[in-house]
C-alpha cells in the first residue's frame, strides 16, 4: 500500500482520504438501513390507522409514542398536531425523515466526481514528469517510468474508488426512493381515514350531524 502510495505521487495523499471518507460513509448508511429495518413495525401502524378511522386519536397517539418506526413517527407528528394543521404536521415530519434517509448522501456524490478528476490530474502531473525528462540530452529513463507510473497509478486509483462509490450511491439512493413511496402511500392512507373519522363524528359538516 505504501510502496503505491510513493509510486503515485502526491495526488495519491488526496485519493486516500477520499476513499477513507468513501468507506466511512458507506458503512454509516449501511448501519442506518439496518437499523431502520429492524425498526419496521407494520402491526403498530394498522393499529394507528384503525384508532384513527375511528375516531380515537388519543388512542393511536399513546400506541405510537416511543416508536422507532419512521412511518408511526410521521403519522404521531400529524396526530400531536391534528387539531391545528395536520397536513403541515405530516409534511414536517416527512420532510425530516427523508432529510435522515439522504443524509451523507452528497458527500458520496461529491467523492463520486472528485476521484476520478483527482486520478486525471495524477495522470497530467505523471506526464509533465516524463515529459520533463525528455527534455534533456540524454533523457533519464527511470524519471520516464517514474511519470508514467505515476499517471496510471493515479488514474487506477481514481477509478477504483468512484466505481464502488458509485454503486453504493445509487443503491442508497433507491433505498430512499423505495421508503419514500412506502411513506407516501402510509400518510396518503391516514389522512383518508382520518378524513372518514372526522366526517363520522360530523366535524367537517357540522350542520348534518344534527
């Protein structure tokens, strides 16, 4: 590793602490799913949305404190807040989850584009070196080799560290959209059963319920 290091020229020093940042990131998240999997309670989210149909928010409120679902937690935030804006509450709350979900998810972006244009600068600096040598009467071949191998070394290097940066980007990335949907179609859902509760005790038409 060192030996390749010194061989790649400065450029490799920049590389590395991209693809630490890189492995950092990706287990962070890959953690994170984990968890977020193991905190899935579909049973507890058709209890909130039948008390809700029925007109027992209190209800639904006390089953879905102190869960670790991310759909319980939006449908608890619009339930706290039903009586002033429900739909502001929801979209709070989703708006926060999702802003979890893609979080670092720029930083695997931005080493996406970095790491290959720092291996193009590798491979330029490596060129200028061997051209340098060329320069000379006699040129130094072990000053050739030098730039050469440092400008595919650094390409090399680039290469190898977005190519499964990427992947994992675009596996994070639909993650979120598949969790986005599961969101959507949940909070879709409450707000018709909470609109069916609301309806049944006649607090939109209050005058046909008399």
């Amino acid at each position: 590793m060192f030996y390749w290091m010194v061989k790649g020229g400065p450029v490799m020093w920049p590389l590395l602490l991209c693809s630490v940042i890189a492995v950092g990131v990706i287990l962070e998240r890959v953690l994170f799913w984990m968890r977020e999997r193991r905190a899935q309670h579909a049973e507890l989210i058709h209890k909130i949305l039948h008390l809700t149909e029925r007109g027992l928010f209190e209800e639904a409120v006390a089953a879905a404190r102190n869960t670790q679902d991310p759909v319980a937690r939006i449908l608890l935030n619009g339930l706290s807040h039903h009586h002033f804006s429900l739909e502001g509450a929801l979209e709070v709350a989703v708006n926060a989850e999702l802003k979890r979900m893609k979080r670092y998810l720029g930083v695997l972006d931005t080493i996406i584009t970095v790491a290959p244009l720092l291996g193009i600068f590798g491979t330029v600096t490596g060129i200028l070196v061997a051209f340098g040598a060329l320069e000379g009467r006699i040129p130094d071949p072990k000053i050739v080799a030098s730039g050469i191998a440092q400008a595919v070394i650094t390409t090399v290097a680039g290469l190898a560290i977005a190519i499964p940066t990427v992947i994992a980007y675009n596996y994070f990335c639909a993650k979120v959209e598949e969790a986005s949907g599961d969101i959507s179609t949940h909070v879709t859902n409450f707000q018709i059963v909470y609109q069916k509760a609301k309806i049944g005790d006649g607090s939109i038409f209050p005058s046909m319920s008399k």
